[in-house]
C-alpha cells in the first residue's frame, strides 16, 4: 500500500507521518482498546519507507518516534 500525504509547510505532514509509522509497529487494538505490537515479525520497521524533503523534517520524525517509543 502506498500513501501519499501533499500539503503546505507547517500542516503537519511529519507529525502524520510519525502517527502512521507507530501504528504500523502497533498492529490493531485489542479488546481492552490498547495497541500491541505487531507480532507478524520482528523486523517489520524495515517495510516502512517515509520520504521527507528536509533533513530538519526527517530529524524531527526520528526524534518523535524515539520519544514515544522509548529510545530517547
């Protein structure tokens, strides 16, 4: 599947980004409304491309998801 956000500067391209990138880690919620990570595979990170057009956006994509998942 590929999905193609295009908006102007300042829209939030590289938060959606960085919301749909963990989700795809995620998987689905369980019944109890909680996500889980995706138990399909252990390196399924590798599948996901993001392409941004600034080194300032791809920083902050990277920034935002080592916040959130724990690494920063």
């Amino acid at each position: 599947m590929l999905t193609v956000y295009k908006a102007s500067a300042g829209s939030g391209k590289t938060f959606i980004l960085t919301y749909e990138y963990i989700m795809l880690l995620l998987g689905e919620k369980d019944e109890n409304g909680v996500y889980r990570l995706n138990k399909t595979g252990r390196d399924c990170h590798r599948s996901i491309l993001a392409i941004t057009f600034t080194n300032k956006a791809a920083r902050e994509m990277r920034e935002r998801i080592d916040n959130i998942v724990g690494f920063g």
